[in-house]
C-alpha cells in the first residue's frame, strides 16, 4: 500500500504494514518508508492485498 511520507514528501511505498487501531476506535495501518525507511501512519485498513501476502499460502510446504 502507499502512504505519505513526510521525509521524502512524496506517496512511498509501505513496507510492513501492519494494522493497527487508533485511541478512537478507528483502524489504521503502520509501517515503514520502503525509500528511507521513516515510520508511515495510514487512517485506515489496507486493501487487504497486501495484509494477507504473508498471511495466506506457505505452510503446506510444497515439495
Ligand atoms: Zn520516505
């Protein structure tokens, strides 16, 4: 997912968005500038897509 990163002042890429639930209640999502590694805030959920990338598959081991 992108955010605003207020170092580089530009949408950046989000590394390791994790969600996360404000004092009000409402959701948000965390993470990391994937440029220069500064922490993005995000007011709500993710799309999901990205939030079940490491979620999902893996564990039935393949080969
Ligand atoms: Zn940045």
């Amino acid at each position: 997912m992108e955010a605003y990163c207020v170092k580089c002042r530009q949408k950046r890429e989000m590394k390791d968005a994790t969600e996360t639930t404000m004092k009000n209640g409402k959701p948000a999502t965390t993470g990391t500038c994937s440029v220069c590694g500064t922490k993005l805030f995000k007011i709500g959920k993710g799309t999901g897509a990205e939030a079940g990338a490491g979620a999902k598959g893996g564990g039935d081991g393949g080969k």
